[in-house]
C-alpha cells in the first residue's frame, strides 16, 4: 500500500496582484475620471463633462441591461432593441406634448408628474410591445443565432417604419419641463439639471435591479437560469416564464431609456434606437455578455469616454469607444466580468 | 464547358434555369434591349449588386458569419476609385490605383476584425461589425476635408467612359462611351460572379458549409475553424470592395448615403435572403427582383397610395416611403418559411 500522498493546504493571502485584478474592472471608472482630468485640466469643465458623462452612462445602462440579461438567460440575441428605445421615446415625448400645461408651468411637483405619466406610459407601451416581439418574432428562432440576428433586424426595420406611419416622417423636438431647464452652478462649474437627475434615477434603477437579482427569489432564478438554465428547469422552475417576464422587463427599460434620451437631446427620430443600438452593443460587450454589474461599468466607461474625447477632439468620439472595446477584449476576451456558464 | 465555367455548380432546377438565362441575356444586351438612360442604370446596378450580395452569401449562406460591415467594404472600394480619380487626375491608372487600393484596405481591416472577434465568439462578430462600420461612416462625414463629407464627392472618369465620347450606331442604338462603361461594369460583375462561384465549389468552400453546420465538429476534424472563417471574411470584404469599385466608375460620384449607409446594409440582407442563401444564384434572383422592386415598385405604391386616398391609415401604410416596412414584413416571413429563399424554393420543387 502507497502513502497517501502529502497534502499541504496554503492558508496565504492571494496575492496583491491577483486583487488587483479582481478589482480592476471596478477601479477602471475612477481611473478613467482621473485620466480626463488629467487631459482636460480646467477643473470646471471636468466636472461638467464628468457629469454629462455619467448621466450618458446611466441612460445606456438602462438601455443595455435588458439586452444583456436576455442574452444571459435565453442566448437570445435581439437586434431590434433599439426600436424599443424609439417607440418608447415617441411614446413617452407624445405624453409630454398632451400634457403641455403641466410641463409649462414652473411648477415642480406638475412638471415631475407629467414627467412621471410619460414614463409610464412608454414603459407600459414598450413592454406590451415586448412581450408581443418575444411571442411573434423571438420565439420561433430559439437556438439559432443567425436567425435570430435576421429576424430581429426585421423586426427593427418594421417597427421603425411603423413608427413613420403613426407619426409621420420628421423629427420631433421638444423642449424639457420648466423646472428641469437650466443649470445650477457648483464650484464653477455648470451641471444641467436634467443631467443631475438622469444619474439619480440610473443610480437608483441600478441598486433596485442589484437588489431584486441579489435578495429575492425571482432574482435567485434569474441569476441561476444565466448560469445553468437546464438545472433550474430541472428543479421544477418553468424557466419561459422567467424569460419572458425578464424581456418585458428589459423592453420596458428601453422604452424608458428611450424617453431619458429624448429629453437629453431634446429631439426624437425614429432611427434614435438603431444609433443608440451601437453604444448598446459596445456596453454589452466590453461588460461582458449576461452580466448586469458588468454592463453598469461599462455604460459609464462609454459615457465618460465619450464626452472627454468628445470635447478633447470632437471628430473621434466614437472611434475611442470602438478602441476602448478593442482595449478591453484585448484584456479579456470575454468581457469585463463574464458570466460563469455552466453550460 | 459551360458546366466548367459554373464550377459545376448547375442550377439544378428547370425554372431557376431559364430564370437566371433570362437575367444573364436582358442584361448582357440592355443597352440594345431597352431604350433610354434609367434602365441601362438599373441593369449597371443589378449586375453590380448581383456581386455584392454574392460576396455576402459567401459570408452569411456559406460560412454562418452575420457581418454588417459589408457596406463599409463597400465604400472603402468606392472611395478608393473616388479618391484616386479626384487627386490623380482622370484616367485608368486612377481607376485601377483606386480599385486596388481599396481593396487592400477592406482585406486589412476584415482581417484586423476578424482576428479579433471571430478568436471570441462567432455572435461578437455581428455587433462589433456594426460598431465599426457605424464609426467609419461618422469618420467619412466628419472629414469632409478628405471625403466631402454628406455631399460626397464628384469627379471625372476617362472620357471614353463618358457619353461624351460618340462611336457611331451599332442595331439601332447610338453608341457611346456610356454603353463602354456599362460593358466593363457588365464583365467584371460577371467574372467576379464566376470567380466567387468557384470559390465556394472549392474545397474551401466546402470545409466553410462544414462550419457553417457544425463548427465544433470541424474543429474535431482538424480544420482551422478561425482561420476559414478569416479568410472567408477577406475574400469577401475584397470582392466587395471591386464591386464598390464598379458603383464609383459607373455612378462618377460617391457619397455616404449611397455607398455607407445602414438602409444598403439592409438592402444587401433582403436580397440574401430573399434570394436564398447559401447558394450563389439566390444572390442573382435576389439582387434583380430587389433592385427591379426599388426602382419600380415604388411608382407602384404611389399609385395605390393615390388610389386608397379617401381611406384612413391605409394610404399611409401605401405610402412609397413606407416600401421599406412591407419589406421588413417580407424578410421576416421568408426568414420563417423560406430559409432557402425563392433558389431553395425552386430546387426543392424538382426534387420532390
């Protein structure tokens, strides 16, 4: 009989370098704010683009996580996301325009409402526009990705038309409730209202979906289904459902997304969605696909990059999220922080 | 010999035979055919979007890959033509410099793309092509200095592509320097279109439908999955880039909106499928009833839109600005019913 062979379990710390880079994905926005105050140097207009950048960066996560999610339970990639997004401005600004008189007046708690009914009822639009999508365009093509890319990109197409039939062919602008107009100065720096407000509801849509997939049981199903989908269907949970009620969700979100954009450029097209889609994809990916924490950093990562480079050198906005996407999948291929699939 | 010339890929159905005769004559003798300036245009367009959308069947139908960057090859090959023509004066060296030119450009970054999102997953692929291509056309209208911006630039081919240039009457019909272009567009659409048959009828082509079936499989096998992939990417970000090349010799002018734009990406993607995809010809019968659609259909619809006026809504939905949405209804059913297309659709036909 052989000994049995020596086994020494090491109680060490992990090293610095191995936290380090648990924790980089996280420390990469403050590096990123500090890097572009480092290029941009005036304190002043740090703070305004930092802020603009986050608020950006919160209108995309709220676009994004939807996506992301549906990719991580179903592998459902939907391309025509976006449309859910202009619907749900066309919707929600079209809420606005009828409720003029409460939007006019100075008044905040009229202007919050009116606000408020607007969301409402593009999130409600969007999401029962969702779950008719999922049923009509989704859910035939399940498993086959490249079908679901060509069919999504139909839907895409049919609903951005739809959206000229019932609203006619030119843009829309639209100016912002009286309240939330203008800017407040702090330490010299103007900060736009409306932006304020904007990282307020990302950052509290934010920790309600962190609480909800964290602390609850819908939340435990969801993150198990992203991770093992046959194990949960195998312990009696019908994971469709889920599915469903997570792409109403997501479709919903979009819409209100859709409706914070709006306001933000204070003019709507139908093609707003398909433009934002880009941006969308780039968050998904870098944040890895299927990963809501992931999808937050990357928004922000977007939005600050975005508007630093933006005012540094205006002409390659876009390019420098396309090399911090390049950047980072370099890195990790996956994604920041990629789901763990069991699959 | 003629079945040599195909590759040995023959059509395989009566209908589709005669269908695709009936293509390749109208629009070998157009110019003689028809009479006046917009059809002699919409046969140059068929032929050059013939090749296009068959350059992207060798993507989506042979090896699975959803790009949407296909347009953006598209106009590198067109602002080549376009950017040698305006600096280095009219004459077929610039053309030929261009056409070159932009085509090592597409091959270089198909090839950077590729490398970087097909090692990953073959579904990165799709959004990060969207990414780029979105950020090349925002570069294009942005350096105006270079591009012209929107407006696009407008420059002079060699003057016996012109109808300036006059060479007497042939059948009928006058020839001039117009007819010559629409021939040279005319022959290379068509040598590039055999050239691409040949390729997927290659054992290249072959071991790119394995992939396309079952990628892990092949790997099994011992074929280089990331590598058939990239080339595929190449070969086709390539012959798109010569079909840009055509467009920009026959147009004399290139733009953003006709050369870079997602609604010719989703063109391109009509056609595939509607044509069919993973077979060559689907790219012919796609591109010829698009392309025929788009310059006549929507007269059409105008008509019907006029016709239906005292009704609600239905005027607007006929409206010919809408073509697009009735379109999009289309692509999705014949995504549903017809995976194989209006090709798949006429083989199964004999065979059952």
């Amino acid at each position: 009989m052989t000994a049995a062979p020596d086994h020494k379990p090491t109680f060490a710390q992990i090293s610095l370098i191995e936290q380090l880079d648990k924790a980089l994905p996280i420390l990469l926005v403050p590096i990123l704010v500090v890097l572009g105050f480092l290029a941009i140097g005036a304190p002043s207009s740090w703070l305004t683009l930092t802020v603009s950048g986050l608020a950006m960066g919160m209108m995309i996560f709220i676009m994004a996580s939807g996506l992301t999610l549906v990719f991580g339970l179903m592998d459902v990639i939907n391309f025509g996301h976006g449309a859910f997004v202009s619907v749900g401005a066309f919707v929600g600004i079209s809420v606005l325009i009828a409720l003029g008189e409460w939007t006019g007046t100075a008044s905040l708690l009229l202007n919050i409402s009116a606000v408020f009914l607007a969301v409402v009822a593009a999130m409600a639009v969007t999401g029962v526009m969702g779950w008719g999508f999922e049923r009509v365009i989704v859910k035939p093509v399940y498993g086959a990705h490249l079908k679901q890319i060509l069919v999504t990109v139909g839907g895409l197409i049919v609903v951005e038309q739809l959206i000229h039939v019932v609203w006619g062919p030119d843009e829309i602008f639209i100016s912002r409730p009286e309240t939330l107009k203008g800017a407040i100065t702090f330490a010299g720096a103007a900060v736009e209202k409306y932006r304020l407000l904007a990282v307020g509801v990302g950052l509290v849509l934010f920790l309600a979906m962190r609480m909800v997939l964290r602390r609850t049981k819908i939340g435990l199903i969801v993150r198990a289904g992203v991770e093992n989908g046959p194990m949960v269907e195998a312990l009696g949970y019908r994971l469709r459902m889920v599915f469903i009620g997570v792409f109403v969700a997501g479709s919903a979100l979009a819409g209100l997304g859709g409706v914070m954009w709006g306001l933000y450029q204070e003019v709507i097209t139908a093609g707003m969605g398909e433009k934002m889609m880009v941006l969308v994809f780039i968050v998904a990916i870098i944040g890895g696909l299927g990963s809501v924490e992931g999808a937050f950093i990357g928004a922000l990562l977007v939005g600050l990059m975005q508007n630093y480079v933006a005012f540094l050198e205006p002409k390659l906005a876009l390019v420098s999220n396309i090399a911090l996407m390049t950047a980072i999948l370099m890195w990790r291929p996956q994604g920041m922080l990629p789901v763990v699939k069991a699959k | 010999m003629i079945v040599k010339l195909l590759s040995g890929d023959q059509p395989r159905s009566k209908v589709l035979t005669t269908l695709l005769l009936l293509i390749l004559i109208c629009l070998a003798g157009a110019p003689f055919i028809f009479d006046g300036v917009r059809p002699l245009d919409t046969a140059a367009r068929i032929c050059i979007f013939i090749v296009l959308v068959a350059s992207y069947d060798l993507l989506l139908g042979y090896g699975g890959i959803v790009s949407f960057a296909h347009t953006m090859f598209f106009g590198l090959g067109a602002y080549g033509v376009a950017l040698a023509s305006t600096h280095m004066g009219r004459g077929f060296d610039a053309l030929l410099v261009g056409t070159i030119s932009g085509a090592i450009a597409a091959v270089v970054l198909a090839l950077l793309i590729g490398l970087f999102s097909l090692r990953v997953r073959a579904i990165f692929f799709a959004m990060i092509t969207l990414a780029v291509a979105s950020a090349v056309a925002v570069l294009v209208s942005q350096f105006s200095g270079i591009t012209g911006g929107e407006d696009g630039l407008t420059y002079k081919i060699p003057r016996v592509l012109t109808s300036a240039n006059r060479m007497g009457e042939f059948l009928g019909t006058r020839i001039s320097g117009k007819i010559l272009n629409y021939y040279l567009v005319f022959t290379a659409s068509l040598i590039l279109f055999l050239l691409l048959l040949r390729i997927v009828n290659s054992p290249f082509g072959r071991v790119l439908q394995a992939i396309r079936e079952n990628d892990f499989r092949a790997e099994a096998i011992g074929y280089r999955v990331v590598w058939y992939r990239t080339v595929a990417t190449c070969l086709s970000a390539a012959t798109a880039a010569v079909a840009g090349s055509l467009f920009a010799i026959w147009l004399r002018y290139v733009g953003p909106d006709t050369t870079l734009s997602f609604e010719i990406m989703l063109d391109i993607l009509l056609m595939v499928v509607i044509g069919g995809m993973g077979t060559m010809y689907g790219a012919v019968i796609g591109a010829t009833l698009f392309v025929l659609a788009q310059t006549y259909l929507q007269n059409f619809m105008g008509s019907a839109s006029e016709a239906t006026a005292a009704l609600p809504l239905i005027p607007d939905l006929l409206d010919p600005d809408r073509w697009l949405m009735w379109l999009g209804i289309l692509f999705i059913l014949s995504v549903y019913f017809f995976p194989t297309g209006i090709v798949g659709r006429l083989r199964q036909g004999r065979s059952s």
